[in-house]
C-alpha cells in the first residue's frame, strides 16, 4: 500500500456533481457523463451532488471520492443511459480504485415487489465483485399507506434505504416496504457543514443513503483488515440487522454504525497465521515380490506426500503450510504391506523430524495404529511395522511456530505531478493488472515504495496507471514518472522496455515509454523474469512436495489479490427524468432527494 492510500477505500457518488463551497476530500477521479468530459464542478454552490458526498466525507472522513456526474449543471433531470454508463465505468474500473461502495441518491417510481431496471446487470456485476450499491428509497410516501420503494432501490442486488427520523419513526413523505426497505436511517435536518463553517440541514431519503455507504465503507475496511476479504451484501446487511436499532413499525430497523463497527471487531474471523512446515523422514524397507514398502505422509488426516523406500535409509522431506501456534498429529501411513513367496514386506521408521524437531518413533508422543486408522488398535509407538497401520506423532503447538512471509519485490516510483483545481496527480501501481497500492502525486519529486509477493522467477509487467487527467480553469494536472526501481533494478520511464498505453489499459493506443504522462494512461515495464528471485529464508510458503502425486493438499499461496472479470455492458436505455422531493421545514434547509422517475419534471426546491 502507498503511504497516501485512503484507508477506507473510495467510494463512488453518482449524482449532480460537486461545489466549491463544500469538501470533496480525496478526489481520486471525475467524469461528466453528460457533459462528457473529466470536470464534475458546477455554478451552482449547494448542488445535491456536494451535499451527498460532505455527508458521506463527515461519517467516513478517510475514503476517497469517485464523482461520476450524470445530469445537466443545474439539476434537472438525469437520464438513465448517463447513469447506466456511469455503473458500467464502475464495474470495469472496481478493482484498480479499490472502490467498495456506490451511492445513489436517486429515486421515482412506487415499486411493491422486487423490481429490474436497465442498470440490473451492472448492480449484480458489482454485488458479485463485494462493491456494496446503496440506494434511496424516495420520498413520495404517502404515510406507508401503499408500501412501496423507488425503482432503483426495489433491485435485489443494492441496499434499500429508507428514511426514519432517527428516533425510532418515519416522516410521512418516506417511502418504505418491510419487503425491500433493508435498513433505515436518519433522513430529518441531517445537519452537513461546508467548507466556510456554514452548517445547513437536509431531508429526504437522499440524505438517509450516505450514511449508510459511508458505515458500508468502514465496516469493509474493518472486515478485510481482520479476515483478508469483503463482506458481501447479504453479510453487511446481517451485521446491520443484528447491531440496529428496532422501530416502533414492525420489521423496520435503524441502522447503528458504531454497533455494527464494535461486533465485526468482536466476531470477525482473526485470519490463521500459517506455519512454513518441512517434515522429513527418515526410513528403510524390506521388499516383497520386487515391490518396495510405500508410505503416505498425513498431517491431520490429509495426505501431504507419499513415498516409495528402498532398503537404504534415507531421508524423505515434505513441506506444506499448516496452522502455527497449534498442535497437529503428524501421521506416517504404511500401506502396502503384504507377504510374497516367503518374503515379508516392511516399513522401518528410522526419525520424524518436524521444522528441525526429531520424534523417535518410540518417543512418548508417539503411538502406532494397526490397521485402518482409526484408533481402535492402537500400541506403543516403534520403530519397524511389521502390519499396515499408521505411526501417529502427537507434535506440539512449538513445533509449528508463526513465519511470517517476507514480501519478496520492492518496486520503488518516483514522480512528481502538476495539480489542476486544488487536486494532485493520482496513480494506481499494477503489477499484470492487479492493484498493489496507489500514490498522489505532489510538485516536488518524491519516491512511493510498495512492497508486495510475486510468482518468482517468471516476468511481470509492472504498471503505473494515471487515472485522473483533467484541465481545470486553466490549470492541466499531468503526472511525471522519473524512474522506477524494481528489487534494485532501475528503469528510466524512456527506457526499451518500457510503453505507455493511453487512455484504458487494453494494448489499443501504445506509445514509446515517456516520463510526462500528458493524458490518463498506464506506463508498462516489462520486468525480466531475473528480477523476481526466489525468496529465502523461514518466511518462504509451501513449495511443491518430495515425491508428490497427485491430490496432495499443499498450496503456494500467491498474496496478491485477484479481481473478478468485468461484467459485459449492454447498450443505452431509454432516457427518464429527475425530480425533487416537496420541501422541508429547515433553517437553512440546503436540498433535498432528487428522484430520478418518469413524472413530469419539477425543479429541485430549495428554501
């Protein structure tokens, strides 16, 4: 990870676009996708798109922002092909910004049942990749009379929001189902402050929505800091519903962050430290009809490798990653044993040494299963078995001690950038396409070092992807590559093996490697295979075993996350409008939920 990577993720709000009177906090990409191009700030200073994200940014302070803007400046309506590309940038672009959460503020509609819309496809694509859709439900309640949701909101594949009043009860303009509502939330004078100090309320289920993608963003970065993985929908949702608060109307809860924070740290599964174990042994045999003893290596019950053994004694060595810290029964299966014209098959047993442990098969700890293994004749441990059957070692928690694997690739990047409109250069580092870390880049030179585990000896393409391109008032936000060091290895960004491939990383647009990265684009090195040596030492993960066959159970485990596929898109859809919620009572009520449906359009009312 980069020193300067949000810790929380980035979250993406697709909506109106943003201000300059309100926070956008880390602003890691824009793009209008109605105005098409890379510049979401609008005139108007308390536009619905800025209030939802300074709500999202005051309850997750440390996620990054993905502004995908999809209606005009002033708001009045969004079309749902703009929203439906917007969700497809998001599906292809998931996994390289580490996005784990969407908000949308957008309604219309008065769906009873579980409905699909043309973005359904997209919602189960990013579901699938554990990216959490957060939706508001809408605001043309009619005191839960009818008992209906918003049409986005209806799909099974995002969170269904409803707003309460925070104390246990729901404004009458709410719209709410105890079939598809999957959590509320305060939704009445949210109260949001901008960057002059100016604090405003807000209602409307617009407003319920981010504080619930704002909780989806801490919670998963809670879960895979303790577990390596992301919650999916279904596993938020059950923390949200074990830890929420109930609501005076049966089957309806209000969502406690703070709770649903407090038992992830309290349940979630602690990830197992492993154990780099090599067990080795030592044994002879006496043939039988020309065949040699065999035996299989166990541990716990599961084969790790097996062996055929001559009259020599020799040493027979496995390797396989096992819990540390805890006891395991390493267990030597003789089983071919067998008599032949006058001849007695044998396995003889010399020494079981585990991570540097010798175990006399005669030693206390060890016992000598007869047969099948089953426990049910079982003797004294010893030396030679003179019948099939199973010499178990009782190894202790020592002998497995925590070895903890070393990252064995440094890749070091050293840049610069020119800021456009207050925001700084933002690169992805890749290594074939997978994400390692991510770093902004300032004015002044600066080196972003990540370190990270690859498959050794094999080549890599080492990728720097800068994805924020915009000019701003003038101003044009470049980002300028000086050299990139991998393991010790330095490449200038000019060098023969390096390319840039403009715009997408697809091989399409490919130019000769350059250090000023003008356009938004990925700097390719193509890394020979000598500068990915094997790592050394305890930390090294399990290898391929001695004498193996197939169905061993031992793993390399390769420690850089892999992403799921991007789901194919489908062609625009016809276009519907965007409307606003009556106004509320506030005193300085700031905006309220725009719907997005097909009713006449109305303005967005502001008091």
């Amino acid at each position: 990870m980069s020193n300067s990577s949000a810790s929380a993720g980035n979250v993406v709000v697709i909506d109106s676009g943003l201000s300059s009177a309100w926070n956008t906090g880390r602003l890691v990409y824009q793009h209008d996708f109605y105005g098409n191009d890379n510049d979401v700030m609008v005139a108007n200073a308390n536009t619905h798109g800025a209030l939802v994200t300074a709500e999202i940014l005051e309850n997750a302070p440390d996620v990054g922002i993905i502004a995908l803007k999809v209606m005009p400046d002033d708001g009045s309506g969004a079309s749902e092909a703009n929203i439906e590309k917007a969700l497809q940038w998001v599906v292809a672009n998931a996994d390289a910004y580490n996005i784990t959460a969407v908000n949308l503020s957008l309604g219309g509609g008065a769906q009873t049942t579980a409905a699909t819309t043309s973005i359904s496809d997209e919602l189960a694509a990013l579901a699938a990749k554990r990216v959490l859709t957060v939706a508001a439900a809408g605001n043309s309640g009619d005191g839960g009379v009818s008992q209906s949701v918003s049409s986005y909101s209806a799909d099974v594949n995002q969170i269904c929001v409803s707003a309460s009043t925070g104390d246990g009860a729901f404004p009458s303009w709410a719209q709410r189902s105890p079939s598809l509502t999957d959590v509320c939330a305060d939704g009445t004078d949210v109260r949001i402050t901008n960057l002059s100090g100016v604090t405003y309320t807000a209602n409307g289920s617009s407003f319920a929505a981010p504080a619930v993608t704002a909780a989806v963003a801490k919670a998963q970065q809670a879960w895979v800091e303790q577990t390596g993985t992301r919650l999916t929908q279904d596993e938020f949702l059950d923390l949200a519903r074990s830890t929420g608060k109930a609501m005076g109307t049966a089957g309806y809860f209000e969502l406690d962050t703070d709770a649903l924070l407090a038992k992830i740290a309290q349940s979630a599964p602690v990830s197992t430290a492993q154990s780099a174990t090599t067990i080795t042994v030592n044994a002879s045999g006496a043939p039988a009809g020309g065949v040699n003893a065999h035996f299989k290596l166990l541990v716990d019950g599961k084969t790790v490798g097996q062996a055929t053994v001559d009259s020599a004694a020799k040493d027979y060595s496995f390797t396989t990653n096992l819990t540390a810290d805890q006891a395991h029964k390493v267990q030597v299966q003789y089983d071919n044993d067998g008599f032949v014209n006058g001849q007695d098959r044998n396995l003889f047993v010399n020494k079981v040494t585990i991570n540097g442990t010798a175990h006399s098969p005669t030693a206390a700890n060890v016992t000598y299963d007869k047969g099948a293994l089953d426990g049910k004749d079982v003797v004294k441990g010893q030396s030679s078995m003179w019948w099939g059957g199973t010499l178990v070692v009782d190894a202790p928690a020592k002998d497995f001690p925590v070895q903890t694997a070393p990252a064995n690739t440094t890749i070091t990047v050293n840049a610069s950038g020119a800021a456009a409109g207050g925001v700084n250069a933002h690169f992805n580092l890749l290594v074939d396409g997978h994400k390692v870390g991510e770093g902004l880049a300032g004015t002044a030179a600066k080196d972003f070092t990540f370190a990270t585990n690859l498959t050794a000896d094999q080549a890599h393409k080492v990728q720097v992807q800068y994805d924020n391109d915009a000019v701003v008032n003038g101003q044009d936000r470049s980002l300028f590559v000086n050299k990139v060091t991998i393991n010790g290895h330095a490449v200038a960004p000019t060098a023969s093996n390096v390319t840039y491939d403009k715009g997408a990383l697809d091989g399409k647009d490919v130019v000769k490697g350059q250090a000023g990265l003008w356009w938004n684009g990925t700097l390719v090195v193509d890394a020979d295979k000598s500068w990915f040596p094997s790592a050394t030492g305890t930390g090294a993960v399990a290898s391929a075993l001695s004498h193996s066959t197939d169905g061993q159970d031992t793993v390399w485990q390769h420690l850089v996350a892999q992403g799921l596929e991007a789901a194919p898109s489908h062609g625009d859809h016809a276009a519907s409008l965007y409307e606003a919620v009556p106004s509320m009572d506030a005193y300085a009520h700031a905006a309220a939920l725009a719907e997005h449906h097909p009713d006449p359009l109305h303005p967005l009312d502001m008091v």
